[in-house]
C-alpha cells in the first residue's frame, strides 16, 4: 500500500520509470531504423547519428507530453524534422557552401546526383517528397504526418518531384 500511494504522490517513482523506460526502449526499437533514414535523406552527411541521438533524447524528456492524438511515429517523426531543421539552420551557410562544391565537381555518379538534387529542394518540398517516393506514404499519410492538408502535401510532392526531374534532367539523367 505505501509503494501504491509513493506512486500516486510521486510519478516518477523507480516503478513508474521502469515502466516508462520498457515502452520508451521498445518504441525505439520499433522507429529508430526509420528516424535514422528520414534524417538521413534530409541531412545526408557525418551528424547524422547526432541528429538521431538528439531526437530520441528530445523524445524522451517529453514522453510523458505524448497524448496519443497521433500515432507515436508522427509525434516522433515530426521532433526529428524539428531537430533536423534546427540543425540545418545552424549549420545553413556551411551546407550550402558544402552542396555548391559538389555541384560544380566532377563527380557525375547517379547516387550523388540524387544527393544534389534532393538538397535543391527547399526543406517542406523536401521532407514531402521523400516520405512519398522513399517511404512510399500516401499523399493522406504525408498531409497526417506534417499535419498539412491534402491538398497542400499533394502540392508540394508535385513541387518537389518536378524541381528533382529538372536538376537530373539539367545534368545529363535521362529518363529511361
């Protein structure tokens, strides 16, 4: 009885935070390959694990503020997006510098032309285009994810996919 009533004066008790940590840790296990990969396809460079690692700490402190109106995916995916356009604020000048240089190289492989292309894309056109043909979401599922309507997730794949054409288009990919 006194542990029942140390758990109702004290939610963080020991027993309630190992509760929390068991479906903290199995929802990691669950969306952490997914996080990764967003990122990844957003940043495309070395901090991608810190961007992780800062996500699912961001998570964590705000577990107990998850209310279920989304699933835990979406609530996760969009502090990741968060985390991730933070980062890419910070880092604006140096990631434009880095994506000039790639484009005027010599490197004409198909991988970092994809690279390229997918970062002339502005960061909405971005997210909604690879969560369309990378994780091959509906145009609902993307307008639930970044809590947009329909139509404007619809918008804004075609956005993306027509700019993505053009650049591989504009440096030698023909369509097959």
């Amino acid at each position: 009885m006194i542990h029942l009533i140390k758990d109702i004066l004290n939610p963080l008790s020991e027993s309630s935070l190992e509760v929390k940590r068991e479906d903290f840790d199995k929802l990691y296990m669950e969306n952490a390959e997914f996080i990764r990969t967003s990122i990844y396809w957003m940043v495309r460079n070395q901090n991608i694990d810190d961007i992780v690692q800062d996500t699912f700490l961001k998570a964590w402190k705000k577990f107990d503020s998850f209310n279920r109106k989304s699933s835990f995916r979406t609530w996760l995916y969009r502090i990741a997006m968060n985390t991730t356009y933070d980062y890419l604020r910070k880092n604006k000048n140096y990631l434009e510098s880095e994506v000039s240089s790639e484009i005027s190289g010599d490197n004409n492989e198909l991988k970092d032309l994809i690279s390229k292309a997918l970062h002339s894309l502005n960061l909405k056109h971005r997210e909604a285009f690879i969560l369309f043909y990378k994780f091959e979401y509906s145009q609902k599922e993307v307008a639930e994810t970044l809590s947009i309507s329909e139509g404007t997730a619809k918008s804004r794949i075609h956005y993306a996919k027509e700019k993505f054409t053009t650049f591989l288009k504009n440096n030698g990919v023909e369509n097959e």
